[in-house]
C-alpha cells in the first residue's frame, strides 16, 4: 500500500461516510471508514496511519465546500478521500422545487474542492464513485446518476486522483442476483454493503501509482 509512516487520512462526505460518527467514542462511525481504520491500522501497525471521518449526514457538494477549510484543508492530511453525490441527486427526486445541484454545477464546485487541495503538500486524492439510489440499475435515480458518476471518473483523470469504482461495483453486485441486499432502504449501507465499499476502496489504493 502506498502510505508513508503517521499519514493522515480524511474521509469526507455525506451520511454514508458519516455513519453515526457523533456517537462513537473514536468519531469513526460503524461504516465502511470504521472497516477501513480496522484494516488499515491491523495491517499496517507499524506506520501509526490517522484516520479521520469528516462525513456530514444530508450533505451534498455544496455543503462540503462550505466545511472544506475546517474539516478537510485544516488537517493538512496526506491522503483526502471524498465520496459524495447521492444527495445531489436524491434532492431532485425528493424535493424537486428546492434548490438543486445538476451535473453542471457538481463539477464546477467539485473541481474547486479540488483545486484548493493543490497548496497541500504531497497530498494524494481519493474520489469514489457515488454508490447506487434503491437496488434497480435502470430506477430513475441510478439513471440520474450517471454523469455524477462520469464527472467524479473526469475529474479523477484530471487530477490523476486514486479513482474508486465505487458504483460500478456495486452494479456489478447487483447484476449477479445473489438475492442480497447491500442497503438497509435503498441508499444507506448494511455491512455487506460497507464491506464492498471499503473493498474497492482498498483495491483501488493498493493498485494505485505509487
């Protein structure tokens, strides 16, 4: 794996990253971020690595660049991985007179999420796919979803980021008819579904240029 002694490792993004966080003694959450801390640090004892979990229930893109100097910039982390873009969709289908976050503005304010992390010294990107709204490749949500997706798989290319195939995964799983859920309604993870989440993550990283 590509990390280096006492790394600093930020996960941020919505109510899948967040997972209960508030709650758990070690701010980590019972979600894929606590089966990444737990394997990373099993692992890999001797490189002391520092997971933090900065995932906010509800956010979309735009509320992490509200938070992002604080609860990202502020950590001066080796490592950033940010997993967002459910919400961005979800709002459209459940509050479609709100204001809302199309693919347009996804990218441009993702890009500058991006962008500010350029002043951080030997910091890598991790972007993970956004996973699957309800268990159906073809429902309405999962269609709306595919530029968010290709826009996180341009961005990645753009700035060479560890890419996170998150979504596709998960169609792949779904498209295998195991008869198993990975959600508990349709967009939040059960543990299988944290499991295959942190599994292409940590699938992802180790295949990554080092």
């Amino acid at each position: 794996m590509p990390f280096q002694a006492n790394d600093r490792i930020v996960f941020i993004g919505d109510s899948i990253t967040d997972k209960g966080r508030k709650k758990d003694p070690l701010k980590l959450g019972s979600g894929y971020v606590r089966m990444l801390h737990d394997s990373l640090l099993a692992l890999y004892p001797e490189l002391s690595l520092k997971v933090i979990n900065e995932g906010v229930s509800g956010n979309r893109v735009i509320d992490l660049a509200r938070r992002w100097t604080l609860d990202v910039m502020d950590h001066r982390p080796q490592w950033i991985s940010i997993s967002i873009g459910i919400n961005d969709v979800w709002r459209q289908l459940d509050s479609p007179d709100g204001e809302q976050v199309y693919p347009d503005r996804f990218e441009s304010v993702y890009r500058g999420l991006l962008d500010q992390t350029q002043s951080l010294p030997n910091c890598r990107l991790v972007l993970m796919q956004p996973t699957i709204i309800k268990e159906y490749p073809d429902t309405t949500g999962n269609l709306l979803l595919k530029p968010y997706v290709e826009i996180v798989d341009r961005l990645a290319e753009e700035f060479q980021a560890v890419l996170v195939p998150t979504h596709q995964a998960f169609l792949h799983f779904l498209q295998c008819n195991t008869g198993l859920d990975l959600t508990t309604d349709g967009v939040h993870m059960n543990s299988l579904g944290d499991t295959l989440m942190a599994s292409t993550w940590l699938e992802a990283v180790r295949s990554s240029k080092k």
